[in-house]
C-alpha cells in the first residue's frame, strides 16, 4: 500500500519552500508516496504549491491580527470552521503521516492528527521556535529543527538537528553568471546587485533602495530589485528609464536571481540565510526588527561573527544600506572572503534527512 502524507503549513516563503523541498525528497526516495499539502485560503501558498506540481486544499483560517484587535473577532469561529474542514480532508484522503512546516494553518492539521493518533512531524526553520510549533511539538512524534539549542521549546528526545531544506533548483542549479544576467536583460560586463526583502517584500529595504536608485547607475552598478506586492508599483516609478534596474514584486525563478547576483542585499530569515549559504553569496543583511525574540538579528549576528555576512540594522538602513552594499560590490577581497566563510555554513541534504526519516518511522506502522 502507497503512504498518504499530508503537508500542512505557509504563509511566507520561509515555510512553503522547504514545504516543496521536503515533498520533492519524499517522491524521490518512494515515487509511490501520495502528498496533498494543506494550507490557508488567500495565502501565498495556494499559488506556489500548485506551480511546484502538488495538490493543495485551503482552510478558511486567518492567524491572529495583533495590529488590529477588533479583526480577531471572527477567529474562533473561523478556528471552529477550519477543524471541520481539517476532518472532511482527514476522511478523504486518509493520511498515514502529517508534516508541519510552520505558519498558523498548520496548527488545526496537526492538532487533529494527534487527536486521531496519526503521527505527526515538525519542521522548525527557525532559532526560535514558533507557538504553533512549541504547542504541536508536545504531541508530535519527531521535530526536525536547523539550529542546536532547540531543547528549550522541544522534548529532547525527539529532536533532530538537520539544517534547513533549500529547494532542488537552487542547490542543484548549474546557471552561470551570463546566462543569468541576461534572463533579467541586463549587461554581464557589469557588477551586480540583488536586493530581496523574502516573499512578501521588505518595507525598509525597499525604501532605503527607493532612496537611492540613482547611486546605482552613476556607481555603473545594476540592480535585481525583488520589492514584494506592497512596494512594487513604486519601485516601477522609481527606476522607469533606468536601462541598469530590474524590479518585480517576485521573481520564481529565485536560482538565476543568485547566480546573476556578485552581491545581496536580503532580510535574515531562516530560510534566506540557508539559501545564501548554498549559493555562496557576499551578503548585507537587514533583519525584520519585529520578527518574533528579534530572532533575525539574531540570525545576521550568528553569521557577522564568522565573518560570513555584514548587517545593518532595518533603523540605520535609509542611511547606510545602500553605501555599504555599493563598497562591497567595489571590494573584491571582502567579497571572496565573505564567500568562503558562507559557504561553509551550507547544508544541501536536509530535505532527503528529513524525508528519510518520516519514511522509515511510518513504514513500521
């Protein structure tokens, strides 16, 4: 009999591309595996999980909105809602196994396979662990984490230290510079720049790049401007008649992005850094000042440590960000030297650690 997984979680790139890579790795270690993700109605993974070939069912569920209480009104209802959807997918696709990659649809999916003794796993990509996770992670029959440490919100017993998944097409990309370059219609005799704020876009990198847009061209440098929904009808405005400036809200094909790139500008989540460490690039980093425990500054100074990365705090960027990025794309030794320090940091078989493991605990079943 074939295993039926279900893969639950979103809500940013940082839970939905290591999502897609775990996937990949189970259907490679065992083509029979049937996988069906579950995620939130609206949300950016009911777009890029069909794009990566897999089907996907949406809960109506929204996560707490702390900025506007009275929105939260509905929430119980709607967490009441999601449980019955939960069990209605439970009773049709009957799951042997449920992965949880984080993001508040994970929360009903997995909470519901406990109830009915489905074994359940936990990927956390993050230093800190998320509340979803720490509360599932009680129940949860193994969690699978990127950093050391993890102890404090975990049952020790049932951890595995095994980095972060970063999808195939990255880790496997053989794009070289040029080809890159020009996949955005840029000139490959220039140095340049990629500046990406994560799936959703970066606010205060977005303004600081805003600020500046022409430092880029008279410093002959261009510029691969990845700004998120939000900002990307500004960004159009800005660098209209600039031969030098790429921009779009995302950019899918994320492995030519880096190989076009001589140096990054890139917010500090988990899954960013994983993905810069496989690629090797020089990177300035502004963490999101109000991810949860600030865990991306925590992030960016792990790696500020090694001297592996500069950062500049998203309060100073307006100001520095820009300056600093230009002298790093002008300072070839720091470049190299940046380079050698990230790569060794790199991690390019969590996915097949993980899928190896889930596969072997549910075929004892």
């Amino acid at each position: 009999m074939s295993k039926r997984i279900i893969i639950a979680g979103g809500g940013t790139g940082g839970h939905i591309f290591p999502a897609i890579a775990i996937a990949g790795a189970l259907k490679q270690q065992d083509p029979s595996v049937e996988l069906l993700f579950v995620g939130a109605k609206g949300k950016m993974e009911m777009e890029k999980v069909p794009q990566a070939g897999y089907k996907i069912e949406g809960l109506d569920i929204a996560g707490f909105n702390r900025s506007s209480l009275i929105k939260n009104i509905g929430l119980p209802f709607k967490l009441i809602r999601s449980f019955f959807q939960v069990n209605s997918i439970f009773s049709s696709f009957m799951p042997d196994a449920v992965i949880g990659v984080g993001g508040y649809s994970s929360f009903p999916v997995l909470r519901a396979a406990q109830a009915k003794g489905i074994p359940t796993f936990i990927h956390e990509s993050n230093s800190f662990a998320g509340k979803s996770n720490i509360l599932l992670g009680k129940k949860a029959t193994h969690i699978f984490v990127a950093s050391d440490g993890m102890e404090k919100f975990f049952p020790a017993d049932r951890i595995t230290q095994t980095g972060n998944p970063v999808r195939s097409a990255i880790v496997n990309s053989t794009i070289n510079r040029e080809a890159a370059i020009r996949f955005f219609n840029l000139d490959p005799a220039k140095p340049t720049i990629l500046s990406t704020g994560g799936s959703l876009g970066a606010k205060g990198i977005n303004e600081a790049v805003a600020a500046h847009i022409d430092e880029f061209g008279n410093n002959g440098i261009q510029l691969i401007w990845q700004t998120g929904k939000p900002f990307a009808s500004q960004a159009a405005t800005a660098s209209t008649g600039k031969p030098n400036i790429w921009t779009n809200d995302f950019i899918p094909q994320m492995e030519y992005a880096f190989a076009a790139a001589d140096v990054v500008i890139s917010r500090s989540g988990a899954m960013s850094i994983a993905e810069l460490c496989v690629v090797k690039k020089p990177v300035v980093f502004v963490p999101f000042p109000f991810a949860a425990e600030d865990h991306q500054t925590a992030n960016a100074k792990n790696l500020v440590s090694k001297d592996a990365a500069l950062m500049i705090k998203d309060s100073e960027a307006k100001d520095t960000l820009v300056t600093t990025a230009l002298a790093l794309s002008k300072d070839k030794a720091q470049q190299e030297r940046l380079k050698e320090n990230i790569g060794k940091l790199a991690v390019t078989d969590a996915a097949d650690h993980i899928a190896r493991a889930i596969l072997k605990a549910i075929q004892h079943d």
